[in-house]
C-alpha cells in the first residue's frame, strides 16, 4: 500500500503565521491543474509499478478553491494511472467560508470522504490576529453542514497560544469541537516562523508575541480535556476517537513510502527524499517542457535514524529499542541509549518493554529530546 499527496498551492489570503508555498493569485490555476495531472502521469511508477493506493490527501494552500471540473480532472488522473483501493481514506483539506452547502454537494459527490477543515478558532479576535478568511458564524456553520450533507469522517485544525486567546475561551473552544461529535482533531501551538507576516509583524512592535507559559498551560489544559472526551492523543498535535486515526499522516510516521504532486511536494521511497520545485510558474514550465523539477536528496543511514527518532518519538507507539537495533545496528542503539539516559532520570521519556514514549512533562520539550537524540 502506499500514500499520495497532492499540494494546491493557492490561497485567499496570507495567515500571519503560515509558512508553507502558496500564492493568492489564481491566475495560473488552470494551468497548475494540468501540471499536476501530468505529473502524476510522468510519476506512476514511483513505486514500482502500477501501486494500489491507501490514501489520497489534497493538501495545500486551499484545495477547496478548486471548482468541480478541476476535482474530477485530478481524480481522472489518478484512476488513470494507479488504483486505489476500494476503503482508501480519501482527505481534502478546507477553509470554512468555502464550505457551503452547494460546494458539499460538490464533494460528496466525489470519492472525497474526509474533510480536514482549517478552523484555528471560533473566537473573532482570535481569527482576525491570524488574518484568516472566515468568520466565527462561518467557523461553526461549516461543521453542522458538512455533517448534515453526510460527511461522517471529519477532522477540525486548532491553534491554541496566540495572545488574543485566553484559557477560558480555549476551553471554549474545544468544548465545541466537542459538542459537534467531531472524531479528529489537530492542535497546533501558534510559532513565530521566521519571514513570515508574523514574525515581521512582531518584530516591529505591530503585534503581540506568543507567550510561553500561555501554549504551555493551554497545551496541558488539551490533555486534560482531551482525555475526558475519550481521545487518544496519537501524535504530539494529533488527537482521535479509536479507530478514526488519520490514516495518511500516520503512514508519514511509521515511516512508509508516500509521493508527492504539485510544487513543493515531498515524496519519499524509503530510501530518497525528493521536493518539488516550490515555484507555481516554475513548475509548470518544467512540467509542460518535460524538464527536471525534482530536487533529490540521498539520505544516509545517521539521515534515516533521524528521521525515525524525531516521527516515532511524537507518537503513541513511541521508539522501540529492539526495532532501532534491528534496523541500524547495535552502534545507534547504544548511542540512542547514551544519550537518552538524562532525559530517563527528568522522567521526561518512559521506558516500558524496551518502548520510549514521551512523559505528558516531555511532550513539552519534544524538540529539544530528540534533537539531542540526533546522529550529527
């Protein structure tokens, strides 16, 4: 089995803190459509041969600013040239002011059978701080549609940690994504990524930083509530109902081959990391004149074990001592187990049945544990 992306590069509008490649303008729209479907022609043996596969993801940017004909082209394209399986999950991500009941019409009448829906909050200042499109009423709104045109797999984005957000009112937050018996939920504390609208903004005083010890506290005010409501907390950001985990992005963390279409899209053979020219002109002039706009880079096996530390660390399933061994020898064991030792006796990993997991104190310094746990 095997997973495929595929990146929208198109926005609305900036958030403040995104930095992800997108562009606002759609002029080249059409033309990006036909790109990536030849590009997932030009790629379907990526896998070798004519791969089965468990997962589709629109990603982006905004998929849900492209219009029917484009949806059933990019489907065209991928049931033309690989086959997908009969139960695959199929996710498109959303902004709520797109999500009216006509485009839901739209979607259910594709394969598409997961929305992953960008609402950061229900909280007015909250959404105007971060420059989103939609509105308060247009956040809520969205869910009971989605809901009531038949969509039962939905998972709904939440930032917690911007200045504009206080712990009562992220308790309230999460107590509506609650009371709409949502199944998945991704929250993400605010970053200050630098060169982004953000981080410029901040710098010159026009507005207020993140503060710590607020994504703290509201990161462990998450777990509390999350653990009430019976979510498993699979991933650091990534909460589920057993059973409705997403299926894609776990495959990224059990380190399982995946390909990527559209500019800035990475793909990954479990041997090469592969990204996609991240320019939208660039790419599709690539595209159209059969020229090379696949960036390549060969991993080696210090690359591999970083990798599998800084996924598995994140997740349930944690870092099994026996597999590490296994799969890169007793040296980065024991190096892995070296390093790891202070961070055994701060009780931020525990050990058990030779399993590392974080501690909910650890969840708080992920980065830091397994940067230091890197081979440099």
């Amino acid at each position: 089995m095997a997973g495929l992306y595929i990146h929208i590069p198109f926005c609305k509008q900036a958030c403040h803190y995104c930095n992800f490649h997108f562009a606002t303008a759609l002029t080249y729209k059409s033309a990006l459509v036909d790109a990536i479907c030849k590009e997932i022609g030009q790629r379907k043996d990526f896998f070798g041969g004519k791969k089965t596969l468990e997962t589709v993801y629109f990603g982006g940017g905004t998929p849900s600013l492209m219009d029917e004909r484009d949806l059933n082209k990019i489907w065209a394209a991928i049931e033309l040239n690989f086959n997908v399986e009969k139960n695959a999950e199929i996710t498109f991500e959303a902004n709520p002011d797109d999500l009216n009941i006509d485009y839901l019409k739209i979607l259910k009448n594709t394969p598409i059978n997961r929305l992953s829906i960008g609402i950061q909050s229900f909280l007015e200042a909250d959404l105007h701080y971060m420059n989103r499109a939609h509105n308060a009423l247009e956040a809520e709104k969205c869910i009971d549609d989605s809901l009531e045109i038949g969509f039962e797999n939905i998972s709904i984005d939440l930032i917690y940690g911007t200045p504009t957000l206080s712990d009562k009112d992220w308790e309230r937050n999460l107590e509506k994504v609650f009371s709409k018996n949502i199944n998945h939920i991704s929250a993400y504390a605010l970053t200050q990524e630098p060169k982004t609208p953000l981080d410029k903004m901040i710098k010159i005083g026009k507005m207020a930083a993140p503060n710590d010890d607020k994504m703290e506290n509201q990161f462990k005010i998450l777990l509390q509530q999350i653990n009430t409501h019976g979510f498993l907390q699979y991933e650091i950001s990534n909460f589920a109902k057993p059973n409705s985990l997403a299926i894609h992005n776990t495959n990224y963390w059990k380190n399982k081959a995946y390909l990527g279409i559209g500019p800035s899209a990475h793909s990954y053979d479990l041997k090469n990391r592969q990204i996609n020219i991240p320019n939208n002109q660039k790419y599709i002039q690539a595209i159209e004149e059969n020229k090379q706009y696949i960036l390549t880079e060969n991993l080696s096996v210090d690359d591999k074990y970083n990798e599998y530390v800084m996924t598995r660390l994140r997740t349930m399933w944690g870092i099994n001592k026996i597999e590490l061994s296994d799969e890169f020898g007793l040296d980065y064991k024991f190096y892995f187990e070296k390093e790891l030792k202070p961070f055994l006796e701060k009780k931020w990993v525990i050990e058990n049945n030779a399993v590392i997991n974080l501690s909910n104190e650890g969840k708080l310094f992920a980065d830091k544990i397994a940067a230091t746990l890197f081979k440099i």
